[in-house]
C-alpha cells in the first residue's frame, strides 16, 4: 500500500457537507432548531424517550454525574479498560474512583467482580456504576439493573462505543429475553454517546446523553446552559402577569456549564444518523472477514454470541508480542492502535493508591490488546493487506 491505513477514520459525503452549509447560510450557528431536531431524531433511534445533545462525550459524562448527585466523596464504580473519560467524570465532581476488573472472555467490566468488591462494603458504600459498552461491545445491563437494584445503585451507561448496539439479556438476569438497544433507556438510568470523528455517528465533536427519566432530562437541560432555564414550567420566582418580567426572563438556578452543541455539529450529526446503519452493517462485514481470517490461527479474537449485537467501534486482537506487532504494521503503514492503558495504571490515578498487579485481568489484556482498521469507508483490498500483514507477522 502506498498510503497509510488508520484504525478509524470519519466518512464525511456530499450530503453531510450541504447539510452543514445551509446551516453556516442561515440564521443559526448555535441554539437553533437543528438541536432540537437531531435530539430527537436521535432519541427515536435508540429507543429512548429524552436525549440532550451536548459538546462532546466528556461533557456528557460530567453532566450525568453531576445530575446523579456525584460529590465530594462520592463512591462509584467503573471500568480499567476504558477511555480515562469514564473514571475523569467522576473525579470532576469530586468523587471517588473504585475500579473492578474485567471479564478476560470480553474485556467488558465483570459483574462478579463488581458484586464481590460491593459484597466488601456496607450498603451504602457506592452510588453508583458506570459500566462500558467497550469497543461497541454492549454490557449486559439487565444484569447490571439487577444488581443496581439489590444495592440501591444507579446506573450511567457509556455507550460512546456503541450506537446501534443491542443485546438480549442472559437467562440468569431475570429480564424478559427480549432485545435491549445500548442506551435505550430501559435500564441505566442515563447513557451517554460520542460523535468524535472516529465515533459511528462524526460531528467533529458532540456528544448525547438519553434517558427515560424526565426530571433528569430537565435537569441535564439546565446543566448543560450554565444552569439557567427560561421555560416558564420551571421557573421558580416567575409570577404571571408582572410586568417586570417579560419575555426575556430567565433563572440562574444552579452552577452549570455551557456544553452546548452547535448547530452546524447538529446538521453533521442528523445527516450521518441518517446512514448509520449501513454503515453498521459495513463494520460487522468487516469484523465477519477479520474472525474468519483469524480463525484457527493464534491471534486471539472476540467473537460475541448471537444475542448480542456487536456495534464494533474497534476490532481488537489479543497476540503474543504487541509491541513487536505494532511496529511491524507502522512499517507498513497499517497504523494500529491501543485501547487502552488500563485507567488504574495511569499516574494521575496511582496517586489513590492504584498500582500493578490489582487487576490481573485488565493488565493481561492490556499487554496483548491492538486494534485493527475498523471504519465503514476501509476497502476489501485494504483489509486483506492488513490481515496479510498481520498473519505474516505472526507466523514468523
């Protein structure tokens, strides 16, 4: 190949670019109708009943803790094996990150391990969990709910990997077998989504939370606006009919912080959520043709049961010696990726104590973990170079 390969890459057509350049000619650059329109759209999509559209999936993340509650001193759970993002949240509000390990078979967070670390501390310990649908993966988060539950915990779903994503719920969770939509807001409380480039939805940056729960939806609508509203329903000093009121009024109700989407971003995102599933279905033509070209060999692969719906963000191989395979690919200009250093491991968070040998499991993964291109535009030719590549390597 005689250009370099990512491992993600965003596919940005004609129609994306009239969308965004009606906008740039009208009115509205921001605070517009295209807001609105992409939230619900949006919403409609996964199965939820709310969504609110903000400037990227970070904020999204630091809005739902701040609307659960998070503060100084509050306990919640995650995952190592994620973006630093779904512990940073936590942090933001002051809270107190406790990790559990993951489940080697998925690299997802382990429920057992999640039930034996709350089984350690009294109810009233933690407040929550942020389990995440890593690599477009999803969580089985009818077990989650399930234990939530029993301990009184919320759940925040980070679904950054995997819009589209879906599951039927294992038989051992107590949920009708019925398919579940990652984010749909039928079990976590709040989930969140990213629209970065790389993402399956590309609005340069943005993010989206949804939910079925209203009083968090209009909490998060605030939150996201410095915490001011100028909906009269939530007004609280407001009285109908004063004259020193009109229609300019607003509340300053609480602190928030301007996470607002533009509409520019909105148009992006609404033109690209208008192909998102054949662009899906590209990503799992493109995992199909990996696990088969890696069958039998020894590069080890996720293969996900068929009740679950892979949205697969990423394509991950697990091999001997990663370094040796990385470098090898940048040679070849196949620019592969880690995902990722395990969060624990991270100097900020050794600093809590953190340090090597607490999570087996993430640290295993995390030694033999690459991700391969994985993007709906990467050509047949293109992969069967990178699988090429990839077999000799390991052959030698």
């Amino acid at each position: 190949m005689n250009h370099s390969i990512p491992y993600g890459r965003q596919h940005i057509t004609d129609d994306d670019i009239i969308a965004v350049t009606e906008v740039l000619r009208g009115p509205f650059l921001t605070q517009g109708p295209h807001i609105a329109a992409f939230e619900t759209a949006f919403a409609n999509y996964i199965g939820a009943q709310y969504a609110v559209a903000v400037a990227n999936g970070t904020a999204a993340l630091h809005l739902c803790c701040m609307a659960l509650g998070v503060t100084q001193g509050t306990r919640v759970i995650t995952t190592p094996i994620t973006f630093s993002a779904s512990a940073n949240c936590i942090r933001y509000c002051g809270g107190e990150v406790f990790f559990a390990d993951v489940d080697p078979a998925t690299a997802l967070l382990d429920i057992n391990a999640v039930r034996l670390l709350l089984e350690q501390h009294p109810k009233g310990y933690f407040s929550g969990i942020i389990p995440v649908d890593f690599a477009g993966y999803p969580v089985d988060m009818a077990a989650f709910r399930q234990l939530a539950d029993e301990y009184g915990l919320w759940l925040l779903e980070d679904s950054c990997h995997s819009p589209g994503g879906s599951f039927i719920p294992s038989d051992d969770a107590q949920s009708p077998a019925s398919e579940h939509r990652c984010g749909d807001g039928s079990l976590a409380d709040l989930a969140i989504f990213s629209f970065h480039p790389v993402k399956h939805i590309a609005a340069g940056e943005g993010g989206m939370i949804t939910t079925n729960n209203e009083a968090l939806y209009k909490h998060l609508l605030r939150l996201r606006t410095h915490g001011i509203t100028g909906r009269p329903d939530d007004l609280t000093e407001f009285q109908p009919g004063d004259p020193e009121r009109g229609g300019w009024y607003m509340e300053l109700q609480e602190l928030g912080y301007n996470y607002r989407l533009t509409d520019f971003q909105a148009a992006l995102g609404m033109s690209q959520l208008s192909r998102v599933d054949s662009m899906l279905d590209r990503r799992r033509a493109i995992a199909r043709r990996y696990d088969e070209a890696f069958r039998g060999t020894s590069v080890t692969t996720i293969v996900p049961p068929a009740s679950v719906g892979h949205a697969y963000h990423l394509y991950v191989i697990q091999v001997d010696d990663r370094k040796g395979l990385y470098d090898f690919l940048r040679t070849c200009h196949i620019m592969a990726q880690v995902h990722y250093i395990p969060v624990h491991l991270m100097p900020y968070y050794r600093q809590f104590g953190w340090k090597p040998g607490d999570f087996p499991n993430s640290e295993r993964y995390y030694a033999r973990c690459l991700s391969l291109p994985m993007f709906p535009t990467l050509t047949d030719d293109e992969q069967q170079y990178v699988i090429d590549n990839v077999l000799a390597f390991v052959k030698s």
